[in-house]
C-alpha cells in the first residue's frame, strides 16, 4: 500500500462517523444533536461535515478532541488528517504529508480497522463483493452503484473494499473480485449489530415489495430446553454453511441474504 494512497483512502469524518454510530448502538436514542452537544459543536456543522459538505478548522478539531476518549494515536492521526483536508497550498499539504509519512504504520493499521468496521457496519459492503462474483455484470463504479441505488455511498463502498483488498481495480476502471469472503477478527459489536438492523429492514421492506417466488419467510414459536440453546445454534451454523456451498455456484445470476433469527419472545 502506498503511503499517500492509504491517506487518500482515510478521512477525518470517518472517525466521527464511527464514534456517532458506537454511541447510537450503545443509546438507541441518541440523536445528532445529542452528539453535538457532547463534542461542544452545532447540530448543523456536524451534519455538514459528516455529509462531507464542509470541513473543520484545526482549532476546532482540537476542541472536539478535548471530547473525545481516544487514544493519543488516534487524536494525533485526527488532526493530520484534518491538515490534510484544509492544506490549500502545495507547501502546507506537503508539511502535513511529512507529518503522516512519520506515523505511516499507524494509518495502515487505522485503514484497516476503520475499513473492517465499516464493512460489517453496512449491509451494501457484502452485497457489492457477491455482486462482482455475477458473470456478465457491467463491473464499472457507476454501474455498481446503480445496481444497488447507492450514489456517493457506493463510491465510499468501493473504496474500503479495495483497502481489505477483496476487490481489485484495472486500469480501465473496472472493479473485480479478489477473495469472497473476509475474515475479521476482534468485529465491534456495534458494527454487526448494526448490520443485522439493516438486513432486518431490508427483509421487512422485501416482504411488501417482492413476490413469493422471490422470497420467503416462515417462523415458528416453540417452547424449547434451555440448555440445548448450544446445540440450537450449531445446527443453525451448520445449515448456513450448507446452503452458502449449495447457492455459490458459477452460475449465479443474483445476489440474495439469508438471515436466520432465533431469539426469546
């Protein structure tokens, strides 16, 4: 990976993007506002940041740092990145650019663990990499985006496939897939839990709008021995490799997600 490449690939609101969402896992209510008010900021400037309509000034993102319960690591690569994004002249990016060459391993490392966080934290992630698996697909960004109404979200998406290299880019613009499935170890809970939210509405969603010949759902309510709950959960596992090696095939033709709930009422 190539130093400036990796910080191309990072930016500063992905780390407020990612705070806001650990807090919204841990209080399903906080809003926002409620995160503006934490970090001593406006609700309208850190929803234009996040939606990547303006940037901060470093004096500002010392004072959100102040906030904040990260690491100095984390706090010093915040602030390069920050000088990045508002270096206006080649003098001031090259200064800062010096900067981040000193810290080089750390954004590795950030790269990566921002990039498997926001992998397992949007449904779109996986989708798009068992899309590319689909012969015949027009492979191009634009065309990717629109296979899933993605927009600007999808462009992001590619992005961090690329940086857990599953996916590859030609030179031509063409995206293609490397490796199917991605192994991460130590996955905060709020990623995969905001995972399963997603795919849940999405399955809510594709109940109304898809015909029975495209999906199915079916459920059971039973009284059950507690301390086989173990057992349960294997045989669940197990099904789900079982059908993953039966649908991933060379013909497949469309991408599908299977979900499996088993939970007390």
């Amino acid at each position: 990976m190539q130093v400036d490449n990796c910080f191309d690939d990072l930016d500063f609101r992905s780390f407020l993007a990612q705070e806001l969402l650990v807090r919204q896992e841990r209080r399903p209510k906080y809003s926002l506002r409620a995160f503006s008010r934490d970090l001593g900021t406006s609700p309208s400037l850190i929803c234009n940041v996040l939606k990547n309509r303006r940037g901060i000034s470093e004096d500002t993102a010392y004072a959100i740092l102040e906030k904040l319960d990260w690491t100095n690591d984390k706090k010093e690569l915040f602030i390069i990145l920050v000088q990045l994004s508002n270096a206006k002249s080649p003098s001031r990016k090259q200064l800062a650019l010096e900067k981040a060459r000193n810290k080089q391993g750390l954004f590795q490392a950030l790269a990566v663990d921002i990039a498997s966080f926001e992998f397992m934290a949007q449904w779109y992630h996986a989708a798009i990499l068992e899309y590319l698996h689909i012969k015949g697909v027009k492979r191009d960004q634009e065309s990717i985006c629109q296979a899933f109404s993605l927009g600007k979200k999808g462009e992001a998406a590619l992005r961090v496939l690329l940086r857990l290299q599953l996916i590859g880019k030609t030179d031509d613009g063409l995206y293609f897939p490397i490796q199917r499935n991605l192994q991460i170890n130590d996955i905060p809970s709020e990623a995969i839990r905001s995972f399963h939210r997603q795919n849940l509405l999405r399955g809510s969603q594709a109940l109304s709008q898809q015909s029975i010949n495209e999906r199915h759902f079916s459920g059971t309510t039973m009284a059950i021995n507690t301390k086989k709950i173990p057992e349960y959960m294997r045989l669940i596992k197990d099904f789900r490799r079982q059908l993953q090696e039966v649908l991933q095939d060379d013909e497949c033709d469309s991408v599908y997600h299977f979900s499996a709930q088993f939970f007390r009422q």
